[in-house]
C-alpha cells in the first residue's frame, strides 16, 4: 500500500457543527498495474478521489493536479464550509485547464467526493462526480450508491439495455463519458444530503467496485468501527479479489458532537 498519497495530510478527525468527523484512507497500486494513476485528498472539508487516464505518467499528472486543485477549497473563508456546487465547479473548470496545459489534452481522470459544508447551521454532504468512481452512504445498515456512474454501460443500463450484472462484466464497462482534462464534458453531477450522526461515507476508485460487489463493501463497512480499518480492509479485499486496478477509498464518519 502506497504509504503517502497525493495530498493527504496527517489529521484524520475533525468537527462540523453538529457532527464530529473521523475518516480513514488508502491507496494501493493493485496485482497488475505498473503504477498508481489514483490521487485522493483527505483535508477537512475535503475528501475525493480522482483516477487518472492515459497511460503511464500522463494519469498520475492529472489526477495530482485535480486533488491538489480541490485542495484549494479549504482555503475558502469559514474554511471551506460554505462552499456551493458552484464554487466547487469553478475548481473543476480549474483542475480541467490545468490538467489540458499540463499534458496536451492526452490524459484524464475521473473525480468523486464530498465537501462537508453548511446550510442554515447544519451540516451537509456536498456530494460530487464526473466519471465512473464512486461515493456511497451506509446508514442505519443500508448501503447506498449517491454517484451515478458516467460510463457507456451506465447509459446502456439507464436504457433498458443491460441489467447490472451484465454491466460489471461488458466489455466497455472501463469507457467514461464524462471526465477531466479529456472530452468535451467536464461539468460534475452534484447532490446535497445532510450529514447524521451515524452516516459513513465511502469515496473510491473503480479499482474497488470492479472487484467487490456493493453487498461485500456493505457487509465490510458494517463491520470495521474504525473508518482506517474499514479502508484497509475494502482494499484487501479487492486484492484477494483480483487486484486488477489501482484500488482507492476513503470512509469518513460523522458522530454526535459540536465544532
């Protein structure tokens, strides 16, 4: 497992008003790949994982300078927490232009995660995506998908075309139709859910959800308190599964508790 992943600072706790958070983090190369084209940020308020396309290098370099882009967020006055999908967009317009210059529109990657921010003094998840990596919610026991894939199987399946277990095993289901830094469509989906005391938030890389089904993630969420176990364990999981991707996650927890 890499040890130090883009951006990543040390803390792994913090405080919104109403909930205290907790979060773990891990990345890990896999079984197959030569390098880790992943990059996640873990800075209160910020959590997102963004994984790179187009080849050796090119993919590390624009999933670097999309979360260190994000980064900027916290910078924000009230540190972040009054961001808006708009402002957030702005950065991904950002990190788009950025990623372009750097590598000649070569390379790509997608983006999902969340901004804990506050509306009329409570606190929120700013839920955000382009791609097909993924941000989940376990909740009194349930397990649910925010994200909706950007991907060509993901369109055949909204048609009726595919069910979802044809997806997770068609040929095209590693073609993004939405990212950064490569297409014509940088514009993220965005939902605003409020954070409960008890909510445990899961961001990932497609590295994960290829190799566990969403009833394994569901049944390892449920029973690692810790949130670095649980990462650590969703990623060796996905390692005895297969490895077959770079595999990223970061679970964050909300618990009672005032800033």
């Amino acid at each position: 497992m890499n040890p130090e992943p883009d951006a990543v600072p040390p803390a792994a706790h913090g405080a919104a008003r109403g909930v205290r958070l907790r979060w773990g983090f891990g990345t890990d190369i896999g079984l197959v790949r030569e390098n880790n084209e992943d990059s996640l940020i873990a800075l209160d308020p910020v959590f997102a994982v963004a994984d790179g396309m187009g080849g050796h290098e090119a993919g590390e370099v624009a999933s670097a300078l999309c979360v260190r882009t994000l980064a900027k967020i916290a910078e924000l006055p009230g540190g972040g927490r009054k961001a808006s999908a708009g402002v957030v967009q702005q950065y991904l317009l950002s990190a788009n232009a950025r990623i372009r210059e750097a590598t000649g529109s070569r390379a790509g990657t997608t983006l999902a995660g969340l901004v804990v921010v506050e509306r009329s003094g409570q606190p929120n998840w700013l839920v955000m995506n382009i791609g097909d990596s993924r941000i989940y919610r376990l909740s009194a026991g349930v397990l649910t998908q925010i994200s909706v894939d950007h991907s060509a199987v993901q369109e055949m399946v909204d048609a009726g075309h595919l069910t979802r277990a044809q997806a997770a095993v068609h040929p095209r289901r590693n073609v993004v139709t939405r990212a950064l830094g490569a297409g014509d469509e940088a514009a993220a989906d965005f939902w605003l859910l409020p954070a409960a005391p008890g909510d445990r938030m899961l961001v990932c890389s497609d590295g994960l959800t290829g190799e566990l089904e969403d009833d394994a993630i569901a049944a390892i969420l449920a029973a690692e308190g810790d949130p670095q176990a649980a990462v650590d364990e969703l990623i060796q999981a996905a390692l005895r599964s297969g490895g077959r991707d770079n595999v990223t996650a970061i679970v964050i927890d909300a618990q009672p508790g005032d800033a």
